[in-house]
C-alpha cells in the first residue's frame, strides 16, 4: 500500500504511505508537468531493473485490474456551436455559459492560448491581446502552433473522448459549409449537435450578468490602481528613508 518513484531506475524518494481509504482501490495514475515530453511504459517488462518483483500493467491478472467507463449524463455528450455576430458580445454569452457549465470544454483559438500560457509555453512578446479575440494571433515561433498544424491534432483526438463541446468559431459558426465542416468530426452517435443562436435582445438574467460582471471589473481595476499606488509611495518612502540614513552616516564621518 505504497507509492514509489524511480528516476532511471534509481529510487528518487522513500517510499509514500496511502492513505487508509484508498487500500485495496483501483488507482489511476496521474501525472503533471509542463517544458517536458512524458513517455508512457506499461510493459510486459519494466524499461529498467527494480529492485523487488512489480508486475506492469500489461503483464497484470485480469482479476487485478478495473476498467471503468464514464457515461455522459443522458447518455449522450453535447457539442455546441454558438452562432452570433462578430463584435455583438458573443464571447461575454460564452463566459456566462462556461460559468454556470463547467462540464462543457471551450475549443477556440483563444482556448488553445489559454493552455499554452498554463502550460508556460513561450511567446513573444508575452500574452498581451493581439489581433481580434475570435482569431488572436499566435506568435510563439512555433510551426505547430502559428501554422495552427495543433487544431489538426485536436481535430483527431477530441471525437475520441467523452466530453461536451463548445465550438468558438465566430466566423465559421456562421458559415454553412463550415458547421458542417465541424460537425462531420463528430460522427459519432455518442454526441447530440445542437447549433444556439445568440442573436437579438438578451434575456434580463444574462443582462443583470453583464452589469454585475462589469462592475466588478471596474472594482478590481479600480483596487488593482490603488495598490500599485500604494507601493509606488511605499517605494518612494524606502528610498527616501535609505537617503537620509545615507545622508547621516556621512555627517557622522
């Protein structure tokens, strides 16, 4: 009932307890990095020597192993393609939509920088905005990610897993030939398609939601300006005091 970690073969840390109430549970692993490539070995044999007798995952019983298989809620996952017009505050509905539905992941060029910036990918000139939201420019120096050969990668992956969708394509949400375009990635009968036309007058609940939310962006810009403020006059007053105590150390000599 312990966990080890080995660096190329080499026991890296003491072996760690787990906890009581995981004892005789299926784990699954999961690991967290970033500036790394992250290979993943499950046998039949171990890629270095250990030393005690540990089975892999490819070599283990049947008996000893558990798979489990998550179905969607209602049985079927959701991909949904929000249709607005360009600068008609598409993007302040889809805010509001991810936060009252966290189960939902956002796939947008927008979406694809948030990542890199948590991943700590470098990009130049930092993370500044730069061209429009829909389309931000991508400026990392990267074929993968400036020539966009990533949404390729994404094209083929996110069919494959049980999740629900939001498609933030302004433009292409707005084409006919491209929604078709991106629902013929999701083939399967596992996902329902639901195209939302965010056009016209808004509800007043997502009207109270814009009000709120630019309130308090003002608020936290309006304390974020009062605190630089505040250390810009702490600084001042250190260097004014590290002046006069220089200035009496000289009278002093």
């Amino acid at each position: 009932n312990t966990v080890s970690l080995f660096r190329n073969g080499v026991r890296a840390a003491p072996p760690q307890a787990l906890p009581e109430a995981l004892h005789g549970k299926a784990l699954f692993p999961a690991v967290a990095y970033r500036n790394a490539s992250l290979q993943v070995h499950f046998g039949p044999a171990p890629m270095r020597p250990l030393p005690f007798t540990c089975r892999t995952l490819q070599d283990a019983a049947k008996a000893d192993c558990e798979v489990r298989k998550e179905a969607p809620k209602k049985g079927k996952c959701e991909v949904l393609l929000p249709i607005g017009l360009p600068d008609e505050a598409t993007f302040d509905w889809l805010h509001q939509f991810l936060a009252k539905n966290r189960n939902y992941v956002e796939l947008s060029d927008r979406a694809l920088l948030d990542w890199a910036q948590k991943s700590g990918l470098n990009r130049q000139g930092g993370y500044r905005p730069r061209g429009s939201v829909d389309k931000p420019e991508m400026g990392f120096g990267l074929p993968l990610m400036d020539e966009r050969s990533i949404h390729k990668v994404l094209q083929c992956i996110t069919p494959a897993l049980q999740r629900n969708y939001v498609v933030m394509e302004v433009k292409g949400n707005l084409l006919d030939e491209d929604r078709k375009a991106t629902l013929a990635q999701f083939r399967s009968e596992d996902f329902k398609k639901v195209a939302k036309v965010v056009v016209g007058e808004p509800p007043a609940e997502y009207k109270k939601w814009v009000q709120e939310t630019t309130l308090k962006n003002k608020r936290d810009r309006a304390e974020a300006k009062a605190r630089r403020k505040k250390a810009e006059l702490a600084r001042k007053k250190a260097e004014e005091e590290k002046k006069k105590k220089a200035d009496e150390e000289r009278q002093k000599r």
